[in-house]
C-alpha cells in the first residue's frame, strides 16, 4: 500500500474523530496537497506536502507513511511530521490565547443582590 485517499489518511491520521469529517473538511477546502486544493478521493504518498486547517489553526505536514485503518495514537504519529514552522505558529498561536483575556472579562464582577437593587433605583430615578 503505497497510497491512499487524503480523507481516509487524515482520518487515520487522527486529525478528525470520523472519516465523514475528515470528507467535509477536504470538501470545504481545509487540506491541500502540495500547495493544491484537492478532493476527497485525491491518493496522498510519502513524501507529499499537506496543509491542513482544523479550526482556526493551520499545520503543515509531510506524509511519512500511509494506513488505510485507524489505529492507537502512538501509530497515527508516526504518519506524519509536522513542519518547523508550522510547529512555531501553533505555539504562537496557543499563547496568544493563554493571554488574550476571556470573553465578558471586562464586565467585572457579577453584581450582588444589594447591588442590583442599587442599580434598578437608579434606572427607576433617571426614568423619572
């Protein structure tokens, strides 16, 4: 077996939990095989060049071996090698997140019951 499709790889590969995932993600363009977008059916080899996005991150990959069945983690990784590059923009792209702050953050605390009843006078007041 020297080849495969590129959504039963990825599949085998453990980057998506079902091979209807991984179909859809090369189906909306997510994953490119030296630099082209491909379809579902297109056979990735050793040595071939992927891009693939799975959220908002994007890894570059060589294919370093190819399987057809989806087998334990310690086997899925040594299907692939991940680029220098790539590795640093994900890490980059993991702290950025660590350090951007959470959503609502800015709001403060959540306000008491005391505070509430402060803050409905007031509202009624300005009404007025």
């Amino acid at each position: 077996m020297e080849q495969v499709r590129i959504d039963r790889w990825l599949w085998a590969a453990r980057f998506f939990k079902t091979r209807g995932a991984a179909t859809d993600a090369v189906l909306g363009g997510k994953a490119h095989v030296n630099g082209v977008r491909v379809k579902p059916s297109k056979d990735v080899r050793p040595g071939d060049r992927l891009e693939v996005t799975i959220g908002d991150a994007r890894r570059e990959l060589v294919v370093r071996g190819v399987a057809e069945k989806r087998g334990p983690a310690s086997v899925a990784a040594t299907l692939y090698e991940e680029t220098p590059e790539s590795i640093a923009r994900r890490e980059q792209h993991a702290a950025a997140r660590r350090l951007a702050r959470p959503l609502g953050a800015d709001l403060g605390a959540r306000p008491t019951k005391r505070d509430r009843r402060r803050l409905d006078a007031l509202r009624r007041a300005q009404r007025r």
